[in-house]
C-alpha cells in the first residue's frame, strides 16, 4: 500500500525510503531527507535531498509528481526505526507492502483461474465440470486473497518484533 502525495510540498522536510535505484543517486532502500523542491518552468521540480546515514546531498530532477512517488515513499514507521532494519528486510518489507491488486492479486488469480477451467473442462465434461470450476475458481480467488493477507501480515509482525527486540525490549510473536 503506497502512500502517494498531493503536492511535492508535502513531501519537503519529511523522511522518506527509496524505492527505486537510480544510478548517481541514493539507491533503493535508503533514507533520504528532502530538503527542497525548486520548480521548473516546464511544470517539473527538482528535488535537493540528503542520504541521512552518510549527510551527502544530492539534486534530481522530476518532470511529475507520479514520476517522485514511484522513486521514494513515505513510510515513517521505517524513517523511526531504520537504525535497527537492514538494507534487505527494508526492501522485503517495501516489496511485500507495495503490492496492489492489479499487481500482485489479479495476475495470480486470473492464471489459477485459467488452468482450473481448462483442468475441470479436460477432464470433468458436462455440467459438473462447470460446477466444479466455478466453485474452484471461488476458493482460488479466497486462499489467493488471504495469502496475500497473510504475507503482509508476516512481514509486519517480523518488522515489529524486530524493532520491539532492539529498541523496546519486547519481543512480538
């Protein structure tokens, strides 16, 4: 789940994770400071931000805003406790809470879908294998929904447990 802006402003003087590696520029995974947005004449911006581990700062160039929230996304749970999180369980936790319907869900549904109709027309003909198909269909869809559930719910409770260990002492299972 992406948490997208209205404007750049919003995203001046926040924390924010970069999703996605550009090269001579922060590479995804890392926390970044934005420090300004300056406009361009063209309708873009450009961005001047901060690595906050290293304090090196960088400019980049946006022409949308679409194009800036698909390079870094806010997360302040992960800004709080980045210190405690490695560069892989960022990116995991990223990829895992990223995930859209039309991305994740849909692909996966529609092609268990296909060989569950194409298997139960094969092999079971007439009205029962329609049956059968449609009620297979229904409980693909459901076991595919609450995988999805479930992986998110895992990476969290792993994030937390992890930071709750480091920082808090408490240990969530």
């Amino acid at each position: 789940m992406a948490i997208y802006l209205y404007s750049i402003d919003e995203a001046v003087d926040r924390k924010l994770i970069v999703t996605k590696s550009i090269s001579g520029q922060a590479k995804a995974g890392t926390l970044v400071h934005i420090m300004d947005c300056i406009p361009k004449s063209n309708g873009g911006f450009t961005v001047c931000y901060r690595i906050t581990q290293t304090g090196q700062d960088f400019t980049m160039d946006f022409d949308t805003l679409k194009q800036f929230c698909s390079w870094a996304r806010i997360d302040d749970f992960i800004a709080r406790h980045y210190d405690n999180l490695q560069e892989h369980e960022i990116m995991h936790y990223m990829k895992i809470t990223g995930r859209e319907f039309n991305s994740f869900y849909l692909p996966i549904l529609i092609a268990v879908i296909v060989v569950i109709w194409l298997i139960m027309i094969l092999a079971v003909k007439g009205v029962a294998g329609i049956v059968l198909a449609v009620v297979l269909s229904i409980a693909a869809a459901a076991g595919t929904f609450f995988y999805y559930k479930y992986q998110k719910k895992q990476i969290v409770l792993y994030i937390y447990s992890k930071v709750g260990q480091n920082s808090w002492g408490v240990i969530i299972k």
